[in-house]
C-alpha cells in the first residue's frame, strides 16, 4: 500500500518538528556549557584570590571570616574540580548521561580532595577535616547548581 499525500506531510511536519527540538536542544545545551565554563573559571579564580591575595594580607579578621578564609580554598577547588569533571565526561559521553556523569565527577573530586588531605598528613600537617566538610559541600553544590541548569534546560527545550 502506499501512503496518501496527506500522510506524507504529516510525516513530514513532524521530522521537521523533530529537528527544530535538535537544533533548539543543541543551542540551550551549548548555553549551559557556557555557563557551566564559568561557573569553573569563577570558582578557580575564587581559590586563586584567596590562597594569594587574602591570606597574604594577614588580615586581622575575627573566628568566622579566618575559618572561611582557610576552609573556601577547598570549597572552590571542589565546584571548580568537579564542574570541570563533569563538562570533560559530558563531552565524552552520549546524551542522556549527565546524572551518571555528575555522580562520577563529585565522588571523583570528593575523593580526590579528601585522599590529598591524608597525604599531607604524612607530610607532616595535620588533617583538616573541616576542610574534606568543605570539599563535601562544594560538590553538594555543584550537583544542584548542574541540576538547576539541566532541568531549566529541559523546560527550555519544550517550549
């Protein structure tokens, strides 16, 4: 049997459906990369500032702000890390594996963070385990702020 004309536009329209939802996919995913690139940039920036600029300063700050200013270097490192991570296995990857490729860049930077700490204990410095809490929260963070995008990338999507 062959189809009748009107089966055929059909079709047609939704192919050509199809691939506007690719073209628009492909436009919001690079918006998300984008902000994700930032997202790292900003947070390596942030451990740079502070490991050279403010602890070289010698502030006199009161308990609160020193704790930050010896706990934020490692909750940057790990948004930064595990951000990075994450847009590496992305780009790797098929579609569709963004939540598997979040969970192997935050256990992979928590861990990472966590063993570097142990090393320096036999180096000679103490273990700073508020600094592994730190590490914690930073890919805690990463984890939501890269589901926020992909799931206003989603709602972007449909539209």
């Amino acid at each position: 049997m062959q189809k009748s004309k009107i089966e055929s536009i059909n079709e047609m329209n939704s192919i050509e459906k199809l691939f506007e939802i690719h073209k628009k996919q492909s436009k919001t995913e690079k918006q998300t990369h984008i902000i994700l690139c930032i997202y790292v940039l900003l947070s390596f920036l942030a451990v740079s500032f502070i490991k050279l600029y403010v602890r070289n300063q010698h502030f006199e700050l009161n308990v609160t702000l020193d704790y930050l200013q010896g706990t934020l270097p490692n909750f940057f490192a790990a948004t930064g890390i595990c951000g990075l991570i994450f847009l590496y296995a992305n780009l790797l990857s098929k579609k569709g594996t963004y939540k598997r490729n979040l969970l192997f860049a935050s256990v992979f930077t928590f861990a990472g963070l966590t063993s570097w700490e142990y090393i320096q204990y036999f180096m000679g410095y103490p273990i700073d385990y508020h600094d592994i809490l730190m590490s914690f929260i930073g890919c805690i963070i990463t984890i939501g702020f890269v589901l926020i995008l992909k799931i206003n990338e989603n709602r972007k999507d449909y539209q």
